[in-house]
C-alpha cells in the first residue's frame, strides 16, 4: 500500500496579513509596464463639478459618450509610461490646483487623470493593482482653472432616463385624479338631474 501523501502548510504573504492590521489598502504602486482595465465602482455623479451636467439641466450630448468610450478603448491597453508621453497626458491630480477637494479615504490612494482629448475634458481616478477605478468624468475642464477653459462651471445633476419617467409617472397620476374628480361631478349632475 502507497505511503500518504501529506501537503505542506504554506505560509499566509505578508500582504494578505496586514490586511486585517493595517487601515492602509493592499495594493501595489503605480504598474510602469503593464496595461490596464477600467472600473466605474468608484463613480461619483453626484460632484457639483462632475455631474454631466449642461446649462439647460440635461444630460450632456450623447456624442461626448462615444469619445469617452473611444478613449477609453484606445487607452486601455497603452502602458503608463506610453501614457505619460502621448496625447493622453496621463499625470497625478495637483490638489493644490484643483477647484475641489480630493474624494473621501484620498490619502489612501493616488489620483490620475488622463485627457480624452483636447476639448473634451478628463477621466479622473486612482490606479489600484492595473485597474484604472474612475471617480469623475470632467467634461467640462473643472478640477482645474485652465486657459480657454475659464473657472469652474456648476451645473444642476441631469436626471436618469429612469427618474423622468419616476417624474412623468407621478404627473400622469395627478392628471387623472383630477379627471376622476371631474367624471364623478359630472355623473353626480347627471343624476340629480
């Protein structure tokens, strides 16, 4: 009869066992050679500067959507160094010249930001093991005062296509209790008639 194999007890890294220790996120520093995904865990619409927003308090245009995608598609299998040096301008947000504060826990993490494209603004977030988390989409040149660009613009949050029919729903429900009033005034004229 074969003799039992036993299996070794590995050793737990040293990674995983400060994450039960430390208040500090595991993750490894900036990749200089890898490429990189994209995740909209972190997306924050709710920002006054990054809220996709127009003067008319709707959504802005579904074009820019296309460049974003675009975009992110070109770029996500560039490294950070092809990044750093091309028409991407991927760099580290300066807080000290930005137009707000940096996202709650930021002193845990570092934030990027790259251009879509010239006139059409920046992706902003942090890097967290090749995943690119974005935080906010800047449409509108706002996390920083640029030439051509003015100062900050503030716009009012677009509604989702699920809250204008919420919207839409509760004005149809209005309407008709005010028909109902009328049909039932009309019936009870009808029969005192």
């Amino acid at each position: 009869m074969p003799k039992a194999k036993t299996i070794k007890k590995l050793p737990i890294r040293d990674e995983v066992k400060r994450t039960h220790v430390s208040k500090t996120l595991p993750f490894k520093p900036i990749p200089e050679s890898k490429s990189f995904t994209f995740s909209f865990a972190l997306l924050d619409r709710n920002h006054k500067l990054f809220n996709l927003g127009t003067s008319t308090g709707e959504a802005i245009n579904g074009n820019w959507f296309f460049d974003l995608l675009d975009c992110l598609q070109e770029v996500h299998d560039k490294t950070f160094d092809e990044l750093r040096c091309s028409k991407y301008d991927l760099h580290p947000v300066d807080w000290k010249k930005a137009n707000t504060k940096p996202p709650e826990n930021a002193e845990q993490l570092e934030y990027w930001q790259f251009r879509i494209s010239k006139s059409k603004g920046r992706v902003i977030g942090a890097v967290i093991d090749n995943v690119f988390y974005i935080v906010w989409l800047d449409a509108h040149h706002n996390l920083t005062n640029s030439e051509g660009y003015g100062r900050e613009q503030f716009y009012r949050k677009p509604k989702s296509a699920y809250e204008e029919l919420e919207v839409e729903n509760e004005r149809l429900k209005e309407e008709i209790e005010i028909l109902e009033q009328a049909c039932n005034e009309c019936e009870g004229n009808i029969h005192k008639k």
